[in-house]
C-alpha cells in the first residue's frame, strides 16, 4: 500500500465473488475516491456508516480534508482520534452555524484544509437544513473552479435531497451539478442511503464506484439486478454484517465480493446497549477557528436584532395610527351628530357644550380645530410609519441584492423580453408620459413578432440541416469545441478526435468496440470517453455491468442553435443601436 492507495478490507468467498481469491486486501486509489463519485447503501445493521467512516479515516490519516454532511449525528465520532471542525444545531457541536456561515465554513474545508463535519441532525426546519447544506455545496463548487484541488464531499442520507420521486429541490440540484462536472474540478462525492431505490437514478448512473452492502426489500434487490446482475442480486440479502460488493470501473474484474475493516474510531451510529459506556474523549479545535466563526453568528444576531427592533417600530407605529384613526371617527360622528342640531348655524359666537366619550366639548368651533389637529398627527404618524417601513424594504431590497450578487450570473435577458417589457411599459403609461405610443408600440410588436419567426426558423434550419452527423461535426462551432475538449485532455488530441469519430453516425457503443479506433488500451479508452461525457458531447449510460456511450447530438445541435441566436441577437443590437431603437 503507498499514498496512492487505501485498503479498505479484504475479499471474501460466496456467491458473486467470481475466481478471486478470498483474503486479498482490497484497495481503493486515493484520487479516484476523492475526485470521483461513489454510492454506498446497505439496510440498518448492514455496515453502510461503517464504510462511510473507514473511507473517512483513511482520507485523513492521509492528511486529505473532506467535509461531511450528516444527518444522523454519527461522523462527531471522528473527533477521537483527528482535529475536525464540528458544526450544526445541538448543544454538542463545537459552533452552532446556520446559513450565514455557508461560506466560511466551504473557505475552512477546501483552502484551510480542515475537516469538517456538517451535523444537520439538530435541525428541526428542513428549509433551515437544507438551505444551508446547499449554500455549503455551492461555495465548494465555485471555489474549487480556481482552486481545483481533490477534495471529497460526503453525503449521508441520499435519497433525502435527491429523491428518485417528485422533483428535485435547488439543493438535489446542486448535488447532481457536482455529480456531473464536480471531477473536472477536483470534488468527488460519495453519496449513502439505506434506500437505493429513492436515489435519483441520475446520480447513481453517474458514479464511478459503488458499495452494496445487505439488501432485503424487493424493489432494493431489483436496483442490484439492474445495475449489477441477477447473481449478485440473490446474494445481497444474505451478505453478513460490514460484507458487501464493490463495483467501480478501476477494478478488474469490476466487482468484489469483501469484507470491510472496522473503522478505529467508536461507532457513535451504534444502538444502544445496557453494556454502554461513555464516548471516549474527543479532539479539540483551534479556539481562533472558532472566535473567527463566532464572529459571523454575531454579526448576523445583530442584523437580525436590528430588524427585530424595526418590525416592533413599525408595529408601534401602525397602532398608534390605528388609535388615532379611530378617534378621528368618533369625533366626525361628533361633528355630524351636532351638525344636526338645531339652531347650531346661527350666532357664530354663540357656544353649546356637549359631553363625549368622556369630554366636554364647546362645537362647532372647537371641534373643527380638534379635528384638524388630530388630522395633523395622523399624517405626521403616517409619515412616520412610511419612512420606517421605506427604511425595512431597503434592508431587505440590499439582502436580496447581495444574495443575487453571490448566485452564479446567467447570461442577460435575450433582447425579446427588453422588447416585451419596453411594448408593456408604452401600453401602460403613454398617457401619463404624454407619448404618441400607439405607432411605436405596433411597430415594436410587429418587429417582436418577427424576432419569433426568425427563430423558429432557424430551430428548423438546425434540425433540418443536420440529418447528416457529418454535416453537425463539421460545423465551426461544433469543431471548435471538440478542439477545446481535446486540447484540454491528458491524452493527444489525435484520440479525443478518434473517439468521436467512432461515436458518430452510431448508436449505443461499448469501450471494447471504441478501442480498436484509439490504440491507447481499454484503460485510455475509458478515460477519453469519460472525459467526452463530461464535457456534455457524449452520452454515457449503464445496462448491467456494460457501460455503453454514443454522440450527444442534441447537445451539438444546441451549439450550433445557440451559436446562431447569438449573431441574431448581436445584428439587431447593433440596427437598434443604430437607429436609436429602444435607448432613446
């Protein structure tokens, strides 16, 4: 064993284990583990939290960070014997952190290099919960694009944040992007669950190695048929305890049946016994570490103070108004009900008291005065209320400005809806601009109209044109990048070109039939097929233990499209800004 690798157990005999040896130590290569992407699943009691922890302890005596993010409360434990940073909600972690602290806490992980473990289990709001676990991911995978650094992410729990059913939430989302682009980057993950039938198929199809430990339901068993083969199918429920197959596409053959060490660290996932004792001591962190973090909660107590204090100034506000306005009531009622009396109008300096809610009042004179004074306090109240109320739209207005700023940017908005907007807006206020709108907003409409056409067509043009997949390959565009794909491949440009062309104009091919066409081994082969796939111009599935692959032309297709509404967009930016168009 070097740093290259970790051995993680040793392999066992029994149904599945084909014509290796039983007591082999298995292996497990350090950056495909780290960079890559892995699955485990196992029932309860079938060493799935187990493996997670062995592959942590490995890691780290390795000196390589990683962060964790746990749902059941389990991965603590590690602080036995390695200096990880452990957050969450409860009283035990070592800082409480919410949102807030996403970014520091990605900033600790990947350019500190400290390990940490994300304990999610004390949330009791899973859009709390998985708010934060997404901003956590996100901040990962934009730092890793300049840092590019191997670093794995472990995710505990799958099949709760990409659910095979119903539709996946910005967080799920955020996992599969990280699934599918995050190895260019140097971030792998390795995803658990107990129930590999919940897991989005989207992201087991994508993983490079996977652990199937004991599996008893059906509709489990069924996921190990369909991705494994009927043999390991039937055997996975009889598998013991920490035994399982590991399948990953570095191992030849690809599939072994073993027996996973015990991690060193105690198991705090086990149940409980009357035999129990106390958890051993754990490991401390840097108290600057956590002074630094404590900072931020801070800060973000005191903002959340601040608008505390101004939702009660403005709720006060909103009362005394409510009290004024009700008192300017009675006295109109007043006012009327006197206003009725007779004779009232004559003498002007003659006076009549009346007792009301509790006050003498000498009417008309002095009633008008108090009403028009009482008016008066209702709008300074008023304005009062508005300017506080201006005061919170703005913090909030500066918060939804800051988040966007932090969100990775789209491309702007095509020039068809500034269009839209632009008819929208003379449509609704030409009479208060005092615009002779009617002519502009037709033509506007009639040049959006045709903005539609154009496009269409030219969606048309592109399915039309390219029914020949030479003719897609040709294409500047579409040349372009490849090139870009081949110049950035750890193997000669000559294979990524070979490769393409044994993917073109077929359907789904194995590596067997695409190696003839590379002469780099089977081993090469994948990897530049691999490397095609995620660079989104091959598609790459799984059926049994073949993985098969064929041109992406609808991804082609797509930049050729794109490529084409650009110079579109760009000609009519530069006619409108010609003529004056829109700006003026």
């Amino acid at each position: 064993m070097t740093d290259r690798t970790i051995v993680v157990g040793e392999t066992t005999a029994g149904p599945g284990a084909g014509d290796v040896e039983p007591g082999l130590p298995v292996e497990l290569p350090v950056v495909e583990v780290l960079s890559g992407r892995g699955f485990g699943t196992g029932k309860s009691g079938s060493g799935k939290s187990n493996t997670g922890g062995v592959v942590c302890e490995e890691l780290l005596d390795r000196g390589h960070s990683l962060l964790v993010v746990d749902i059941e409360g389990e991965y603590y434990s590690l602080k036995e014997n390695y200096e990880v940073l452990h957050v969450g909600a409860d009283e035990e972690v070592d800082l409480r952190v919410g949102p807030e602290h996403a970014e520091k806490i990605a900033s600790l992980a990947l350019e500190q290099h400290i390990p940490v473990v994300l304990d999610v289990s004390g949330y009791l709001d899973e859009e709390v919960r998985d708010e934060l676990v997404y901003q956590v991911v996100r901040h990962l995978f934009a730092k890793e694009k300049s840092l590019r650094k191997n670093f794995l992410l472990v995710v505990e729990e799958m099949h709760e944040f990409v659910p095979q059913q119903g539709s996946l939430g910005e967080l799920g989302k955020m996992i599969i992007r990280v699934a599918k682009r995050g190895r260019k980057r140097g971030l792998g993950v390795l995803g658990m669950s107990q129930r590999p039938a919940n897991v989005s198929k989207d992201f087991i199809t994508q993983c490079d190695w996977l652990v199937w430990h004991r599996l008893t339901w059906r509709n489990e068993t069924k996921v190990v048929r369909d991705v494994l083969s009927a043999e390991h199918a039937d055997a996975v429920p009889d598998l013991e305890a920490g035994e399982a197959f590991l399948q990953a596409d570095f191992l030849d053959p690809e599939v072994r049946r073993m027996q996973w060490r015990r991690k060193r660290t105690f198991d705090a996932g086990a149940t409980p016994t009357l035999d129990d004792t106390e958890s051993p001591e754990l490991m401390g962190v840097d108290e600057d570490l956590l002074a630094e973090l404590e900072q931020i909660s801070e800060a973000a107590d005191q903002r959340e103070d601040e608008m505390e204090q101004l939702r009660d100034r403005v709720e006060t506000l909103q009362e005394d108004l409510d009290e004024k306005e009700e008192r300017i009531e009675r006295l109109l009622d007043l006012r009327e009900m006197v206003d009725s009396v007779d004779g009232l109008g004559g003498d002007r300096g003659e006076t009549v008291t009346v007792e009301f809610d509790g006050t003498a009042f000498d009417v008309p004179e002095v009633i008008q005065a108090e009403v028009l004074e009482v008016r008066e306090e209702k709008r300074e109240l008023q304005d009062e209320l508005d300017e506080a109320i201006a005061e919170r739209d703005g913090l909030q207005e500066r918060v939804a400005e800051l988040e966007e700023q932090l969100d990775e940017r789209q491309a702007p908005e095509e020039l068809e809806q500034l269009r839209e907007d632009v008819v929208e807006l003379l449509q609704r206020n030409a009479g208060v601009l005092d615009v002779e709108a009617g002519g502009r907003v037709a033509e506007l409409e009639a040049e959006l109209q045709q903005l539609r056409d154009e496009r269409e067509e030219l969606d048309r043009q592109v399915r039309d044109e390219f029914g020949d997949v030479d003719e897609l390959l040709a294409h500047d565009v579409v040349r372009d990048r490849i090139a870009e794909v081949a110049d950035a491949s750890r193997y000669a440009n000559d294979h990524t070109w070979d490769a393409i062309t044994a993917l073109a104009g077929t359907e789904w091919v194995g590596i067997d039939a695409v190696e003839p066409y590379l002469g780099v081994g089977r081993s090469g082969t994948k990897d530049v097929l691999l490397e095609l796939h995620e660079d989104g111009l091959a598609d790459r599935r799984k059926d049994g233990r073949t993985v098969e692959y064929r041109l992406d032309r609808e991804a082609l297709e797509s930049l050729v499209d794109a490529y084409r509404k650009r110079e579109r967009l760009k000609a009519k930016r530069e006619e409108l800004q010609a003529g004056g168009g829109v700006g003026e």
